[in-house]
C-alpha cells in the first residue's frame, strides 16, 4: 500500500480535491481508501441509537453492520491517539491510501494552497514534499506545479508516482 498525504491548511481545498479525485483515479483502475484526520471533536454516532446506548454503558468497541458497510467506534481514552502506521494497519489492502489532516505525518505529500487564502506554504518536512497543488504557481517555486482545477493531470501525476 503507498500512502500519499494531500495536506494543506483548513479551507485550502484538501476534501474537494479528494472528492474530485477518487472517482477518476478509480476509473484508471486504482483501488484507493482514505483516512481523515478531523481536528474536533465528532462523533459518527447518534444519541439513542442502539450503538450509541452500548457506548454509554461502557462498550470500549462497538461495531455496526448491514449488508452495505461497517463502522467500528473505538472509545480512545487519555493519551490513546492512534498514530497513523497504526490506522493504516486497520485498513484493507489497496493501491492507494490518501491522508487528509496529517500536516506533519513523514509520508510523500502533495500540498494544496490557494493564493486567495492569505496562508503561508507548509513547513518543509525532509524532502516528502512531492508537488505542490494551487491556483496559481508562487514566485521562485521550485517544485512541480499542478492547478488544483486539472484533476485529470493531478491524477495522471499520483498514477505515475505510484508506478515509481
């Protein structure tokens, strides 16, 4: 499985580009999952659904399954985060996993930043740093450059790294 970060600050266009993506990596046969990283607090469940009452009463682990997908819900206690080789261990086999919200996770990464949000690049992070993805290419960039609106180059991009 190769693990490709698309990182960015919040607003820069991380999960519309994901959302964009999927689909036409898919088309030219690559098998892709994700991991979102979500910076607060959430919650997949619903107060008085039956999942959420076994959590209540003290389930650390709850699993919920229909013939159409499953969910795990893991109650993480004080200093339980997960680090991201161990989220990655839950996952099935695919080609591809993207990471969204893992700024400083030590994996290749695309940088999403849009030049109209007034937010400075992404520290450097020891040459992981694959291409950057903007609106418009920044003065003195030395990297390659992809327009967050071509999805099909941005794709062509991630398929020939994949086939390094």
């Amino acid at each position: 499985m190769r693990v490709l970060a698309i990182a960015g600050w919040s607003g820069s266009g991380k999960t519309t580009l994901i959302e964009k993506l999927l689909p036409v990596l898919r088309r030219r046969g690559v098998s892709v999952s994700t991991i979102k990283h979500a910076h607060h607090r959430f919650d997949v469940d619903s107060p008085g659904k039956d999942s959420w009452r076994h959590r209540q009463a003290g389930a650390r682990e709850v699993l919920v399954v229909s013939d159409r997908r499953l969910a795990l819900m893991r109650e993480l206690r004080a200093r339980e985060k997960p680090t991201l080789e161990q989220l990655l261990a839950r996952l099935a086999p695919v080609d591809l996993v993207l990471v969204e919200g893992f700024k400083s996770a030590d994996v290749p990464r695309l940088e999403v930043w849009r030049s109209t949000a007034g937010q400075k690049r992404l520290p450097a992070t020891g040459g992981r740093h694959l291409a950057l993805v903007a609106d418009r290419v920044p003065d003195g960039e030395p990297g390659p450059v992809l327009h967050i609106d071509d999805i099909p180059a941005i794709a062509r991009f991630i398929v020939g790294w994949l086939r390094r």
